[in-house]
C-alpha cells in the first residue's frame, strides 16, 4: 500500500515539474560560451582550436594532443577528454560525429558538424575531408 | 526497546511530497529561482523510490546485527531519558560526519554515496536521489558502537530517521541564508549547497547531517561565496538520466581497475583509495584538483 502510495506520488511529481516548464535556459553554444565552459570543465588546458556543433549542442576543442568534449545533456552538459588522434578517426556518418568515451559513466558522445575530420589534422585515412564547421583558433 | 514506535521518514513523506510542489510553484512563479528538468526529476525520484526497495534486502541483517551488539551493551540508555535523546543527537550526528566523510574520501563507499551527487541540479527532489547500494556497502556497521553504547535499536533508528528528515529541507536553492546564528551551528541550504558543489575550491567540504559544527571542528567547513557560484554535480557528470548507470557506474569503474590491477597494491587503491585514484597519478582526485586550482589561482 505505502509502496503505491509512493510510486503514485513520484508520478504525480513527475507529472508537475514537466508542467512547470522550469529546467535551466539553454541557447545553443556560441564561440565565447563553449570557451568559457571548456575552462570550467578543463582548467589549465589551453585551447588550440575549438568547433561548436552546428546545432550548438555541444563542442569539441583541441588541446595539445588531447580532445576536449562538452556535449548537452538535458540542460546541462558533460565533458570529458580523449586522445585527439582517437577523436580525429573517430565515425563521422550523416553530420553527427559519434565519439567513445570509454567511460561507463558517459560512454559516448555525439556532435553534429558539416564534415569531419578538421583541415590539417594529422591523420593518414584517405577519406579525410576539411571540417566546416564553426572553427576557432586561439 | 527494539522496535521503533515511529519512523519519522514515514512521517515525512506527505511533508517532502508537499515541499516539493510548493518549490516547483515557487519557481514556476518566480518567486524563487528553483530549476527542474523533467527526466533530472524522474532520476532522482525514481532513485529514491528505488532506495525503498533496495533497502529490505540488507535492513534485515543491519537490523539483526544492531540487536546482537545491543544484546553485548556495556552501558543501558533508558528509552525515556531525555538525556540519552541529547545524548545521541549528538553521537548520531557525530557518527554521520564520519560516515558521509568516509563515503566521499574512500572509493568503495564513494561508489555507494555517488548517485546523491549525480545531478546536476539541486533541489528538494535531489535530496531523494538516494543510494541503491549503501546497505551492501556495510556503512550501517557505523552506527554499531552506539547500540554498544546501550542506545537501543530503536532508539538508533529513530535519531538516523530525524536526522534524514532533517537534511531533506537543505536540498535547496529557494533559501539563501539562514540567520547567521542558525549558519554558525545548523547544516543549511547553503553549506549544503556547497557540498553538492563541483567547483574544486568546494570538493570534498561540509560533510555535516544536522550540525555544521563538525565540518568547523575536523576542517572541513567552506562557506559559500558569493563570488563563486555553485556549479553541481560529479567532477565527470554522467551522460544521460539512466537510474542504472546513476546507481552502478562507480561500481562498474570499480570492475574494471580491479580486472586490470596488477599487485596488492593497486587492488587496495582502486578499492579503498581515493576516489580518482589511480597507481600512476593519471587521474584527478578531490585533492590534485583542489591543489591545481590553488596553483592557478595563486599564480594569478
């Protein structure tokens, strides 16, 4: 009995936080605000070269030999860093760049771009085509 | 007395079902600067829905054990004393500094404690977020010693449960500061804000339940700044709102080090060293990414 209770109430809650409508605005990235959350998320990692998703869903920066990943997660986002040359290979197919995390907390990561991987990447596959997406150097 | 009277968290329950409308209204309103997301929202109470059912398959032997050590007491704490009601409101509290310190310091208890942690947001449905796997862990052996100490099981399990109803109303942006009297001494919305806090200058700080006074003790209090604005969440937030991976991911991560560990030594650090740890340095604990901050912070 207390354990219907229970589940008729997180229903209900449920049911209420989805009508209030009051999760945290979410634009999609610019330039300046996916720099500003790599340096939260990485702090002391420079920034070679950023992307910004061209649905501004996320980002994925360069960073000596690593890549930095933010991606949107409900209002929120999740970061993690992977060996740039993984990311660089990693399958690109219909604009949506799909990136292992190898991480079971955050397995993977998409990221929507025109093309990947980015010009002068330093990668030897022959199917290797310039990114055009929203790129900025530092 | 071995049986409880009352359990002051089924008690609560109409009042937490209550608190968290009242918060959604608020927000909703503007009133006060609140933030749900839907499926956020689903995970935490779907957590702590969960924590219910989990809880009855080790309450049995928790509950045994507290009984065979209450039955080896040294001392006889009458149930009706006021004293020994002071008495373990102290002692409990106490008792749940340590544990809340132990289950963020040490990985193995970490991995019980991390899904309370695991939103990004917080508010009275983040309170909970609770652990599907705190009774496997072994933590309730903490409170042992007070049963030892002749406080009866019941009246162990009613303090425990005023002490969860208590930290319920913390899980909260809606109050900024309590008078500064009642922020000297009581765990508020705002040391606990900082406690769910991932920004590196508040990891691993305000372990209280009810008193604050044991972070000031032990060094382990941060008040929040006005400069520094909580940002929530783990130091690597999780991917999406699966309740599983929220439950399980640590002990998982906690697999696969021990599959690939190599000596006795790196079996006890994945198990029991800080959570982070790892034999090369590689990765980040609370302590290499408060001394990184520092760093930076004092170079400029």
């Amino acid at each position: 009995m207390q354990t219907a209770g229970s589940a008729v109430a997180v229903g209900v809650l449920i049911a209420f936080a989805a009508w209030a409508k009051i999760a945290k605005p979410m634009s999609p990235l610019t330039d300046a605000r996916a720099r500003a959350l790599m340096a939260e998320e990485f702090p002391g990692r420079p920034i070679d070269a950023l992307w910004v998703a061209t649905d501004g869903a996320g980002a994925l920066a360069r960073s000596g030999a690593a890549a930095l990943v933010l991606c949107e997660v409900g209002d929120g986002y999740v970061a993690r860093h992977i060996p740039w040359a993984q990311a660089v290979a990693s399958s690109f197919r219909d604009g949506v760049l799909r990136l292992d995390l190898s991480d079971v907390a955050a397995p993977a990561a998409r990221l929507a771009f025109d093309a990947w991987p980015p010009l002068g990447a330093e990668v030897e596959a022959a199917n290797t085509k310039p990114a055009k997406g929203r790129k900025t150097a530092s | 007395m071995i049986h409880a009277p009352f359990d002051p968290v089924t008690l609560a329950v109409p009042f937490f079902v209550l608190a968290v409308i009242l918060e959604i209204a608020l927000a909703r309103f503007r009133v006060t600067p609140s933030n749900y997301e839907t499926r956020d929202t689903m995970a935490s109470l779907s957590m702590g829905f969960g924590s219910q059912i989990a809880g009855l398959l080790t309450a049995g032997a928790a509950f045994a054990a507290t009984i065979w050590v209450w039955e080896h007491r040294i001392f006889t704490v009458p149930f009706t004393a006021w004293w020994g009601w002071v008495a373990i409101f102290f002692l409990e509290d106490l008792t749940y500094y340590w544990f809340h310190r132990l289950s963020h310091e040490r990985r193995f208890w970490w991995a019980a404690h991390v899904n309370h942690h695991s939103s990004q947001h917080y508010n009275l449905s983040t309170a909970l977020r609770q652990t599907w796997t705190g009774g496997v862990s072994g933590t309730w052996a903490l409170w042992l010693p007070l049963a030892f100490f002749g406080f009866s099981p019941a009246q162990i399990a009613i303090q425990k449960g005023i002490s969860l109803v208590y930290q319920f109303w913390i899980h909260t942006e809606a109050i900024k500061r309590m008078p500064a009297w009642f922020e000297a001494v009581f765990n508020t919305p705002s040391h606990h804000r900082v406690h769910h806090a991932r920004n590196p200058r508040y990891l691993d700080r305000n372990y209280a339940g009810i008193l604050i006074i044991w972070d000031r003790m032990f060094g382990t209090f941060q008040p929040e700044l006005d400069e520094e604005k909580c940002r929530y969440g783990i130091v690597k937030n999780l991917g999406d709102f699966n309740v599983l991976r929220a439950a399980f991911h640590e002990w998982i991560g906690i697999g696969k080090d021990l599959l690939s560990a190599r000596s006795p030594r790196e079996v006890a650090g994945y198990l029991f060293g800080p959570p982070g740890w790892s034999p090369d340095g590689s990765r980040e604990t609370s302590a290499t990414l408060r001394a990184q901050w520092e760093a930076e912070r004092k170079a400029g």
